[in-house]
C-alpha cells in the first residue's frame, strides 16, 4: 500500500502532495468539469509526475448523468473515455465513476443497463492498463452497495470498487461487512474521516480525528492483500483551510503511517494509539 492525497490536476496539485512527502495522487474531474481538456495536457502531467515522482493512482469523475432511457449518454461517455486515455498516459492503474439512476426505470432494468456502460469502458481500459472501479458514494450512482454490485459486478469481468468507509457509515450501514464481503474487489480507497453524533453528522474531522476504527479497517485491507492505494481526502472546510487544513493532514499521515509496514514507508514502534 501507497499513502497519498487527492490533488489538482496541476503543477500546485503535484507540490502540494510532495509537500506532505506522500507517494500518490488522485484527480477528481466531476461533473461540469471538460474532462477533454485535460487529455491535451496528459504530456504537462506526465512531466509534472516524474519531475515530482509522484504517480497518479487513480481519477475519478463524480455525478454526470452516463445512461438515458435512450442508452449510453454520448457525451458523457466521450468525457469517460477522455479521462481513461489520460490515466493510460500518466500509467494511473485506475479510472473511478458511476451509473446514475435513470427516472422511472425499475431497479433490475437500471443495473443492467449499468452494467453495459461499465462494460463498454473495461472493454476500452484494459488494453490501455486501466481497471474501472465504481465508488461506493451514491451522488449519480446506483451502484453503490451489495444491491448493486450483486446484480452488476458478476456482468463485467475486471470491474472493481473504489471504497470510502464514510459512504457506508453515513447510510447506517456496515462497512466492516462490505469490506469483508467485497474487499477482494477493492481497487482503491479513500481516507476520510466521519464523525456522528446521535445520528447527525458533524463536518468530517481528519481521520483519526474521528470514530472510524482504522486499525480494523487496515486489517481488512491486508486480510485481503490490498495492494493499491491509501488516498486522504481532506473533506469538510472546517478542516481544509488554513493552517488547521495543513495540520490535519499531518495529523492523518502520522496516524496511517503507523499502520504501514516499515517496507510501505510505515513507522515502527507498533500500532497507533490515540
């Protein structure tokens, strides 16, 4: 497993990472972003990689709107395709996205329209070394959980999941059980703390800052031989602006460390205790 941190997709992005002297990145192109843009620049980025030698683990593109009741929406599909050419130039293992509900459809009908845009993508990536993985969060996406990887990740060889313990927890589910279940599956993960109080959520802390029990969750990841990387997504602007942001950052990079193994860039001295 490789530490990193979700940066721009910039020169700031890769100083910013190399800043906390973190091994990996990942890009987030969402919605309402042209994700085409960023295919241009793929040789700019891969400069900016290797002067930094910081690899971009994973990008990912959040909450557009892939399949109509028509079929595959052509433009989002172009963007996708866009993103999986970058993630081949900058050799990033792993492009994450979604499959939005479409209104009126009947679950079943959905899935498997689902499953034939993933499809169409693993098709595309896998001979250019890209996996597709599907996040776990439900914003334009109804492949979220073992309802919908179920009825989907049987349908397309190679498709993975890009896993975040905070989508579970926030939906009240077991997120200690779905790793179980499907950490075999898990292509990347994020590093986010959540913090509830009698049931509501409190703007997301640093991990380790918060109530995850991330020594359970890491023995879950090595139970099942994760190899891949360990992304911190700073994620409440309580905790992402100013000095607070850079000190919380640290504060989550000391406490993973100590669930590393020395070979991982880990410290020794045992388990992290609060």
């Amino acid at each position: 497993m490789k530490l990193g941190i979700i940066s721009g997709p910039d020169e700031q992005g890769f100083q910013y990472v190399r800043r906390f002297g973190l091994d990996t990145t990942e890009f987030c192109i969402n919605v309402g972003h042209d994700a085409k843009q960023y295919l241009t620049r793929a040789e700019e980025l891969v400069g900016y990689s290797k002067q930094y030698g910081v690899q971009v683990a994973s990008i990912g593109r959040w909450g557009t709107k892939r399949v109509t009741a028509e079929g595959f929406n052509a433009e989002e599909y172009e963007q996708d395709l866009a993103l999986i050419g970058l993630a081949a130039a900058l050799n990033c293992p792993n492009f994450v996205c979604g499959c939005n509900a479409v209104e009126g459809m009947p679950f079943e009908e959905n899935a498997q329209l689902a499953a034939r845009y993933f499809k169409a993508l693993t098709e595309y990536a896998q001979p250019r070394g890209v996996s597709i993985l599907v996040y776990n969060c439900d914003w334009g996406n109804i492949i979220f959980d073992k309802r919908g990887w179920d009825a989907v990740l049987p349908l397309v060889p190679g498709l993975g999941i890009k896993y975040d313990t905070s989508h579970c927890i926030n939906r009240d589910g077991d997120y200690l059980r779905e790793m179980m279940d499907y950490g075999h599956l898990i292509g990347h993960f994020h590093i986010k703390g959540t913090l509830r109080v009698h049931g509501e959520n409190i703007p997301d802390p640093p991990a380790g800052l918060d109530d995850i029990p991330w020594g359970a969750v890491m023995a879950i990841l090595y139970t099942h031989g994760y190899e891949g990387a360990l992304s911190i997504e700073p994620h409440s602007r309580v905790w992402s602006e100013g000095p607070r942001g850079d000190w919380g950052v640290r504060f989550t990079i000391d406490m993973m460390r100590r669930y590393l193994t020395p070979e991982e860039g880990g410290a020794d001295g045992g388990a992290y205790m609060p």
